[in-house]
C-alpha cells in the first residue's frame, strides 16, 4: 500500500495533470501567442500521450515495469530542466520540446505503470481495499495539482512551479531505484506468495 500509493503522490506531483489542465496557459508563459498557436502546441501534447501510451502497452512486458520507471522518472527530469532553461531565456520551441520528453515519458512510466503493480503485488484477500485506497491516494493529488497549479504559477513563476515538479520526478527516480520491484514474467501467485511471506518488495521478481 506504501509503495502504490508513494508511486501515486510522485506521478500527481510530478506535475502532469497542471501541464496537460493548462497547457495553453503555459505555452503563453513560454511565449508562443495566444490562441491558434497555445491550441496547436497543446493538441500536439496531446498526440504525444496518445502515441507514448500505445508504446508502453507494447513495451512494459518487453522492458519490464521497473526499467521503465527508472527510465521515465530520468527523462520526464531532463524534459522539464529543459523547460525551465527555455522559460529563461525565452525559447518557446525548446519549451514544447521539453514538454513532449515530459509527457511521452510519463505515458511509459509514471503513468500507467503505478497502476499496472497495483494490480499485481496486492493479495486477493485485500485486493478491492488496497487498490481502492491507492486509487484514493491519486485523485486527492491530482485534485491537489489541479486546485493550485495557477495560483503556483503566480506566486513564484512558471520556473519556480517547474522546478519544484522536476524535483518531484528526481525523487521518484531514487524511490524507483531504491524499493521499486520487477514484476515482468513473475506469476500473480508466485507474487503473493512472497508478499505474504514478508519478502522485501524490491526483492519481489527480477
């Protein structure tokens, strides 16, 4: 339940839901002009997660879920630095570059791939419970996210907001390398066995 829930607070604080909810805003920010040009890079964000997404569901048993996480939360970091050095120095192109690095590598990993573990490590004795009270867990934040992205924006700038989600994503690439297990190939009865026998998550799989 800690780690689901753990990898549910980092995929919300990451950011993601404030960047895709206002991405117009943002692209402003970074200074393309209002309208047609916010709308297009926004439907281009879009597309991204579409696309990224349709590769994780081909990927995630042909890489694994741990591999892929560590990779994402790396990626979606050097994306969002990217961000932050175009908002500086007004670059808006590399802006929405960064932001599609950030995107395509949550769609292959902070995003479905919390999901994709809670399935698998809770028993089935308390299965509904766990996956209820994780799932819980990830739409507090995104509400969260959600209710205070602007007003963070205000406060202390879209570099200052970025900042703050790219230290996010740093901490969940050590969460991930530290406590996150390797489920691929590794039987669903096999899985609960270890649980329920007190083996150390990490040590869960490959």
């Amino acid at each position: 339940l800690v780690l689901c829930s753990t990898l549910f607070v980092l995929q919300n604080l990451s950011g993601i839901d404030g960047i895709l909810y206002y991405a117009p805003r943002i692209f402003q920010e970074l200074g393309f002009s209002a309208g047609t040009a916010a709308l297009a890079a926004t439907f281009g964000l879009g597309l991204v997660n579409v696309l990224a997404t349709i590769a994780a569901i081909a990927m995630v048993d042909r890489l694994g879920r741990r591999p892929l996480l560590i990779f994402g939360s790396a990626a979606m970091s050097i994306g969002l630095a990217a961000v932050i050095v175009a908002s500086q120095l007004g670059w808006p192109w590399i802006g929405l570059a960064g932001l599609a690095v950030f995107i395509a590598a949550f769609a292959l990993s902070l995003g479905p791939l919390p999901y994709v573990l809670m399935s698998e490590l809770f028993p089935t004795a308390i299965g509904e419970g766990g996956i209820a009270m994780a799932s819980a867990t990830s739409w507090l934040f995104n509400a969260l996210i959600a209710f205070t992205f602007l007003s963070l924006v205000a406060a202390i700038g879209l570099s200052g907001a970025i900042g703050l989600f790219l230290v996010v994503c740093l901490l969940s690439l050590g969460f991930c390398l530290a406590f996150t297990p390797e489920t691929r190939g590794v039987r669903l009865e096999e899985i609960e066995a270890a649980v329920l026998a007190g083996r150390p998550l990490r040590q869960i799989g490959g």
